[in-house]
C-alpha cells in the first residue's frame, strides 16, 4: 500500500506539471536519490525525486466494535493499522537547470496547497484499499534537515517534506470466534 499511496502522488503531480508546462516526458520519479553502494541514482537527473524517509505509526483510536455477529457467533479481527508516511520532493536539477529546480519545486508546493486531499471522490484512480490521503507540509530544524540528508547519503537539495497521512494496513483477518452473548429478561417474581 504504501508504494500505491506515493505512486499516486507522483502519477497526480507529473500530470498536473506535463499539462503547466506543456512537457512531453514525465519529470516527476519515485526513486532514491543515492544508490545503496552510494552512487548517485542514473534515472534522476532533472528530475522531481519523491521517496520515503520514514514511517510512524498514528496513534488513533481503536474502532468501534472489532466484532461482527454472524449468527450465534461474533467473529473477531485484528484492529487496522494506521501510518503516516513521511515523503521527500527533492528538485535534482544542477549547474545550469538550477532555476528549474526552483521552478517545480514551487509548482509542487502550489499543486498539493491546492490539492491537500486525496479520496475516491477526488481521484477515482485512488485504490479501493486507500480511504484518503491527507498532505501536511512537514517543517525541519536545520539541524535534523541536515540529519536526514546525512542519512539519505547525498548533498542537499531544493526540497519539500510532506508527511501523508493515513496510509491503513487492515489484515481483515478472523483472529477468535467468541459466543454472542444476549441479554436476559428480567424475572418478576
């Protein structure tokens, strides 16, 4: 679900680019900047990166009722999951393309200010599984700006760091059968 939920992102925010600036190949990527052996990505020159840099689990409440009566019996499941994903926009565009990098960088913070919400009713293509999408523009001290770029392997960028929130994991699965219990009249005596 969660390569789903930033695909989406990036499908939604290429389009909306290629139509404003009337672009014939798709600048926006889903990739690492860095490579695990720490050389630079080859697929992400000019390009709007978007990639993970975390995941945290909210802390929301429990729903009602994780029992479902089917005849005598309720059956049991486990409570869903729900995240929020922390996603990075990096504009890597350098030397000369520098005001390009600039340039979308803004475009993509203008797109989701106007575009925070993504549901079924928004983007039909949203998939079945993924209720809603929910974009916050995360802010970073300078000192843990430079602590995510020092753990994602590269040199700092334009970029932007939304926190997607929620991303839920429903396992859907029966987990116990348990007797349903009904109530009793009251005798009189």
């Amino acid at each position: 679900m969660i390569n789903l939920a930033i695909q989406l992102l990036a499908t939604q925010l290429n389009q909306h680019l290629r139509r404003v600036y009337d672009l014939t190949e798709d600048v926006v990527v889903v990739s690492n900047l860095v490579e695990v052996d720490g050389n630079p990505a080859t697929n992400v020159n000019n390009k709007l990166v978007i990639y993970l840099t975390n995941i945290q689990k909210e802390g929301v409440p429990a729903r009602q009722g994780n029992a479902q009566e089917i005849g005598q019996r309720a059956v049991q499941s486990q409570q869903p999951l729900h995240f929020n994903l922390f996603v990075m926009m990096t504009a890597n565009f350098t030397g000369n393309n520098y005001p390009e990098a600039l340039k979308f960088l803004s475009s993509t913070i203008s797109f989701f200010q106007r575009h925070p919400l993504f549901n079924h009713q928004t983007t039909p293509e949203l998939d079945q599984r993924i209720e809603k999408l929910i974009l916050d523009i995360e802010n970073l001290s300078m000192l843990d700006l430079s602590n995510l770029w020092g753990s994602v392997g590269g040199k700092y960028l334009p970029s932007i760091l939304y926190k997607v929130r929620m991303v839920t994991f429903d396992a859907e699965e029966i987990v116990g059968r348990v007797p349903v219990v009904t109530g009793t009249k009251p005798s009189i005596r």
